[in-house]
C-alpha cells in the first residue's frame, strides 16, 4: 500500500474507499496497514460503554476524512486514553494502523468500521487544509456499513458531551422554541397545597397551573448493563399561590423539555404522579417568597405509567388572575457580599474583567461510572468596591452561555453561594444556579430588580478602553489561597484547604491516572535542593548552542517504557497517548541535564532537515530528549522550518541564576526517580483579553471541542501575558532522597495578575524563601523588583528548611503537564498533626 501522502490520490480519489474494497476482499475482517493511513478527526462522540469488562466507563465513535469522504467509526475501548488524554483531538491528523469491519450479529445489515491501532497523532497535512466547511464533505455509507446519527452500537439512543455527563448535547434535546398558543381549562386544576390529600388517597390529582422559580442542571445516572434509554433527571421548583414544591422531570421527558422548562416559565401539568420527596438532594434558598415550601412529597413527570402532559403557557398568555407568584430574587453587591455568612445564597450581576480556562475535577460519587464537573474562574465588578467578586462557576447544562462568558460581558449569577475561608471570600455556583450572560438577559425576569437596575446606570459611566485594560483571560489560577499555616489531614478531606501529604515518588501514580484537563492538588514535602530562574518568554537559542550541547544524554525511543512526542521537520507527532512516563528520568539523565548547565539536546533546523529526508511525510524520529515532550502538537497551520521565529515552546531556555544545596550534588545520583515539569507552558500564563481575538481565545479557553471547526483551528492571536518576567524551577527531594520532582513556580508581580487576589498584600524582605512562601515579589523603595541574582544570594537559608510543597497538577493536553507551586510552607509554618488522631 502507498505511504500515506499517496492515499488520497490513487485510484478514486479517496483513502477509506480504498480500505473498504480491501476489507471486502479480505478473508479476514481485520486490516492491519504496512503504511499507516492518515486521516483527519471531524468529531470524537462519546457514550456510555454496555459493559466494561476492561474497566472503561466510555466509549468513542470518531468521524474521519480523507479530504474526499468522511465516516464514523468506532474507537476500540483499548485505544479510549487517546481520548481521555487530550491527545486524539478534532482537528488532528491521526495516522491508522489497524481497522476492522464489525457487524451486529443481531440486526439486518448493521456493520461498522472499528479503528484497532493507532500509530500516532500529526498535525494536520496540507491537503488537509484546504477543507473549509467538513459538513460538505460526503458521508461515506454503503450496503456493507449503516450510517447512524447516533451510536454505533445501536442499543444506545444518545450521546454524552465529550468531557462532562451534565450538559444537552445533541440532536435529541429540543430546542427551546416559542410555545405556541393554547387554550386550557383552569377551572378544573388544583393546589400546590391540595396535593397531600391527592397522595393519601386513591384519587388522580386534577392539573396543576404553577410557574417555575428554580431549575437544577441536569443529572446523568446511567451506568453500564443499565436498562433505560435515557437515564437524566431534572428537578424544579414550582410555585402557585398557595406554596412551593419540587417538581422532577424523569429519563425521555428531559432531552424533550430541558431546554423548554425555562425559569420564569408558567406550566399546566396533567397525568403527573406523586411521591415521597428526596431528602438528601440539595434545595434552593427561597429566603424573599412569603410562601409555604412542601417537603414532604414532590411531583413526578414521567415518559409512562402515566405518560406526562406538559404545556408551556405563553407568557402573553398568563392572566393575572391566577395568582403565580413572581420568580424571586436575592441580588447581593460586592459590598455586601463580605457580611454575608458563609453559604449563605445569593445573586450577583458584574462587568466580566477575568475569565478562566475550562477545567475539570473528578466526582467523588463511589457508584457508577467516572465523572468529571467542569468549571473556570472568574472575576467580575460591580461598581459598589474597588474589589471584584471571584466567582468560582461550574457548568450549569447551559453550554451556550458557560462556554461564551468572556471579558467586557455582563454576567448574571443566580443561586451562588457564598465562601468565607479566613481572610478570603468568594462565591460557587450550585446545583440550581442559572448563567446569563450580554444577549440573554433581555425579558429575564430579574431586570427590574433594583441592583440590576443601579449597576446598568454605574457601567453608562464607564469607558471601554479603560475597562479593557483591565482585563485578561487563561493562565493558571487557584482560589482560595492556601492557609498560613500547614496541618496535615490524616485522610483525604473534602475541605478545600486541607490535604493529605503525598510521598514524591507516589506523585508518578498521580500523573500516570491524569485526563485531559483534570485539575488535582496535592502536598508533597522535602527539601528544596536547586533552584533555576528562567526569564519568560524564552530567549531564542545562539546558534552555536546546539554544538556546545552535544554530550548530553537523549533518551533511547525503543524503550518500553518510555511514550515520546517527536518533533519532525514539518509536523510534530505524538506517538502514543500515555503522558505519565515522559515525566520520569533516571539520576544519570539529570547529571547530564546539570552538568550541560541546565539544558536539553536541540536539533537545529539544518539537522532536522538532514535527519527527515528519509522518512518522508510519517515524519518518524529515532527519538528525542525527555525534557522537550513537553513542547504542544499545536494543529493548525504547518510551521515553515525556513522563518526565524522562534515557537516559544521550542525555544532554548537557559537559566540565568542557578543555586543548588551542597546535598544535591552528593546525592542525585542515588536518585531513582526524578519527576520533571519541564519548561513554563504558555498555557500557564494569564494574557490580555483583545475583541479582535475573542472568537480563537474561547477556542482556547474551553475544553477541547468535539467537532472540528476549520475556521476556529486555524486562527492565531497574539500572545500577551500580563506580567510574567520570568519563573523558578525549584527541585524538591523526597526525605528519603530516593525521588524528586521539578516544578514551578511564577511569582505575583503585578497587581493585573488575576493571581493577585489569592496572595497576601503584606511587605516582607524579598528573600527567596519568603517570595516563594508568599507567592510575590515585593517592591522595593526604588520602585523596581529585585533581580535573580539578589534572590539567589538568600537561597542558601533553604538548606536546613523542610518543606511542605502545595503543587497543582494539570494535563494541558498532547503531552504537556502543568507542575506548578501554589504555596510552600517553611519549617515554622508546618504543624503537627495530632498523635491522637
């Protein structure tokens, strides 16, 4: 078979076709390539598996092209960490090495094409990048394989969003469109408060004419060998004029009414059914409604048994006369916000100045398969203080508003409850919190309120380009600082300052279990024994550094045990998924990597060119170092190996201050496992946030979408960090000495730094230790920063101190893991647990 250039221009014209006549005229149902085939990734769907003998929860369908035709496929649950990782993305050449045709044994004419091997993930060819709208692109689909909206394994009706189980996704969730006029008979309904006698008796309760005041994101309780087609579950709270209840919304009815059941929205109810309510199931505060909440029982809509009727009023159409109460409102100033008790609710309208990238945490619920919530930070003014709220947002199943939120936008927040830890206050969203965003709040029910009224007449005397300035987006970000002092847990805690101490060494199982943007905190202590300062953004590489290199170590890429990112002349490929072991070296390596003074083996261009002329557009590579798998397999446009510009990832970055302890060198070589983070990430940086780049920053700043927009993948913008000169690479060993690990640390030098709100304002004498303990740089009386050569001369007080490092842990994504210090306590600050406990 021809090498994969050639696939798309032999014969018809198209790759897959060529696949199929191969596997119909195959003995066997299973094709394994010479020549690995090399498509394009339109969509990545993702759903619940049937069963997972192997431990996977999800399964994959992926759409690819060949430029002439596109397919669905089935991913092998074996190949499903290409995915989790972040690796196998839309927009990202993917090259095929093994595929097999599956038929369903049980229905007429049902096959399918499954995807068994993968040999890498490229960026994108330049045949590839011609294509400008994929829905263009003809559905491949023949006798032999059945083309599906939904599932490939047709006992699934639906599917899952490709990060999170709580968000609509797909064609199934109607839309919500205007409801058309109807005529009901209010004279023959019932009450809220009636409804007790209905449930102690054998009667069917008559209609119910109520508004919805409360809306909860939907839950998705599906697990494998599971029996029902669509496991979701919405609850409401409903109003009428003589009390609240909840009311939930069962399996087929929420991907019919989701969407429709609006707040604010007027409901008549027939055929609903009745229980005893959950109790444990968190609840809105209703706090400004002079009106009986029930707790005791809740309405039920169900697809059956009986079969749910539900009519949406229109709002033209609502008479006063029937009394339903209006949605009820608790808006809450900045101001205000400081003298409010913790968890206390309430709701906040802001001008957006600060937004956060998407990341994900793991669902501490021990029964079912894995989930993930999704949630990013985000800091909005209100006019009322010079301070900002924080605002710390999970996805709400609004992807349309949770996905837009953006700088310069007016955000308003219901249900947010509020946070007091010590000296720091912020607001989370809650089960029942509803996003709306510039665009959504017109005929909203809360825009008479009077605070949104005030803080509309405080942004008239505003000026854009003032407000502009003030503003940024990305970047790593943690709330609330961690505490002044450091007491250890005994047990993993659900407070969110508190942590258990993990060993060094057991930091390789943490990375090793990481997904794609999964956020983890851990504390880890030891010794600081070297420090490196590194300024940012990195420097481009003298020339004659590549030769000056030459002596240090490079990994051998036919080890096992090692999954290396190459970096061939045009296209960078990702051979395996598996992030965890490009962390790791053996002592030896880091002999080398110090006594090279700090840096890694870069191939200039010239022997890149030299090295690729054999190995044609696979792009294959004999190997790399460790220390450059951090560097993004960035999609898009190919690079031009003839332009000077330097990638900043790519770029050689020298310390220009360096400081190791007089242990480091007696002992590194005893070191087994040394754990390294690698060079500062762009992603890490916080950057201004420009109009003009809006649309391709959110690209950015959201998850990893799962359908490829051509447009989107190929925009670039400026990148403008906000004050960011440069970064430490502190080493801390394990007390054991036996591992270490590399991470990093930024510190606060500015007050535009979104990062400024989490680090004490307080002056301290801009020792090194006392910078990173703090997590600043402090001002001197000149007015400037003191230099790294000044830090580094306090750097010897580090010898005698044992350290507890606070290290958050962040998969970017293709390869790259962020290994950042959010704080460090010294020996002082470091307390004791209690013996008794």
């Amino acid at each position: 078979m021809a090498g994969p250039a050639d696939h798309s221009d032999s014969g018809s014209g198209s790759a897959l076709q060529a696949v199929f006549e191969r596997l119909r005229s195959a003995h066997t149902l299973s094709l394994t390539l010479a020549s690995p085939l090399c498509l394009a990734v339109v969509a990545l769907d993702r759903y619940l598996s049937l069963q997972h003998p192997s431990g996977e929860s999800y399964s994959y369908d992926l759409t690819i092209t060949d430029g002439r035709w596109r397919m669905k496929c089935q991913l092998a649950d074996g190949l499903s960490h290409w995915v989790r990782t972040g690796s196998l993305r839309c927009g990202a050449g993917v090259l095929v090495s093994l595929l097999s045709l599956v038929h369903d044994e049980t229905r007429l004419s049902h096959s399918y094409l499954r995807i068994d091997g993968i040999h890498s993930v490229v960026e994108l060819p330049e045949r590839f990048l011609s294509i400008k709208d994929v829905e263009k692109i003809p559905q491949w689909c023949q006798d032999y394989v059945t083309r599906s909206d939904g599932p490939l394994q047709l006992s699934r009706k639906y599917y899952l969003p490709l990060w999170i189980n709580d968000d609509p996704y797909g064609t199934v969730w109607i839309p919500n469109n205007p409801p058309p006029d109807v005529v009901i008979d209010v004279s023959r309904i019932t009450l809220l408060a009636d409804l007790d006698a209905f449930f102690h008796s054998s009667r069917r309760p008559l209609p119910l004419l109520v508004r919805i005041l409360h809306r909860s994101r939907i839950r998705y309780y599906g697990k494998p060998g599971q029996n029902i087609d669509f496991p979701f579950q919405v609850y409401c709270e409903v109003a009428d004029q003589s009390g609240v209840m909840s009311m939930v919304v069962w399996n087929d009815l929420c991907p019919e009414w989701f969407n429709r059941l609006t707040v604010g929205s007027v409901l008549y109810l027939q055929q609903y059914s009745l229980k005893h309510s959950y109790q444990k199931r968190s609840r809105p505060q209703i706090h400004t409604l002079s009106l009986m909440t029930f707790h005791s029982i809740e309405i039920c809509l169900n697809p059956r048994s009986p079969a749910s009727v539900v009519t949406v009023i229109p709002p033209k159409s609502v008479q006063p006369q029937w009394g339903l109460p209006d949605v009820p409102y608790n808006f809450a100033t900045r101001s205000e916000v400081d003298q409010m008790n913790s968890n206390q609710a309430c709701d906040v309208i802001g001008l957006v100045t600060y937004v956060g990238r998407v990341e994900r945490i793991r669902s501490k619920e021990k029964t079912g398969p894995e989930k993930f919530w999704a949630y990013r930070w985000v800091h909005a003014v209100d006019g009322t203080t010079d301070s900002h709220f924080i605002l710390e947002i999970f996805s709400s199943s609004q992807p349309e508003i949770f996905n837009n939120i953006c700088p310069m936008t007016y955000l308003v927040c219901t249900q947010m409850r509020v946070c007091q830890t010590g000296f720091s206050v912020y607001l989370t969203s809650s089960t029942e919190t509803q996003l709306f965003i510039t665009g959504c709040h017109k005929k909203q029910p809360y825009v008479n309120e009077p605070k949104v009224k005030a803080f509309i007449q405080w942004t008239k005397t505003l000026k854009d380009s003032v407000m502009l300035r003030r503003t940024a987006v990305g970047g790593h970000y943690r709330y609330p600082p961690a505490p002044p002092t450091f007491t250890p847990t005994t047990t993993n805690s659900n407070m969110t300052n508190e942590f258990s101490i993990t060993a060094v060494a057991e930091l390789k199982g943490e990375l090793e279990s990481l997904q794609y943007r999964e956020h983890r905190r851990v504390a880890v202590q030891g010794h600081v024994t070297a420090v490196q300062f590194h300024i940012w953004p990195p420097q481009p590489e003298p020339p004659h550094s590549h030769q000056q290199q030459e002596g240090v170590s490079v990994t051998d890429s036919t080890s096992p045990d090692l999954d290396i990112t190459v970096s061939p002349k045009r296209r960078r490929v990702q051979t395996s998924s598996r992030v965890h072991c490009q962390y790791f070296t053996r002592s030896k390596m880091q002999s080398n990597r110090y006594n090279a003074g700090m840096q890694v083996n870069f191939t200039s261009p010239e022997e890149e060119e030299e090295e690729q002329q054999d190995e044609g557009e696979l792009g294959e590579s004999e190997g790399e170092d460790e220390h450059t798998s951090f560097r993004p397999s960035a999609v898009g446009k190919e690079t031009d190996q003839t332009s000077q510009v330097p990638d900043v990832q790519q770029a050689a970055s020298h310390p220009i201050a360096l400081w190791e302890s007089r242990v480091w060198p007696l002992v590194k070589q005893q070191v087994a496992d040394h754990i390294c983070s690698g060079r500062l990430d762009q992603e890490s940086i916080p950057e201004k946030f420009h109009f003009d780049d809006r649309e391709a920053l959110l690209h950015d700043l959201n998850l990893s979408p799962a359908r490829w927009n051509p447009d989107l993948t190929s925009q670039t913008h400026t990148h403008t960090p906000v004050a960011c000169p440069g970064y430490f690479m502190l080493t801390v060993l394990g007390l054991n000495q036996t591992a270490a690990v590399d991470v990093l640390f930024v510190p606060v030098v500015s007050s535009d730094d979104p990062r400024a709100a989490g680090v004490p304002h307080t002056q301290h004498d801009n020792s090194l230790l006392s910078c990173i303990s703090s997590g600043r740089l402090c001002v001197q009386p000149d007015g400037s920063f003191p230099a790294p050569e000044s830090l580094m001369s306090s750097a010897p007080a580090l010898e005698s101190e044992r350290v507890v490092c606070i290290v958050d842990l962040c998969l970017l994504g293709e390869g790259r893991v962020e290994m950042i210090c959010s704080k460090l306590y010294r020996t002082a600050d470091i307390c004791q647990p209690d013996s008794t406990q």
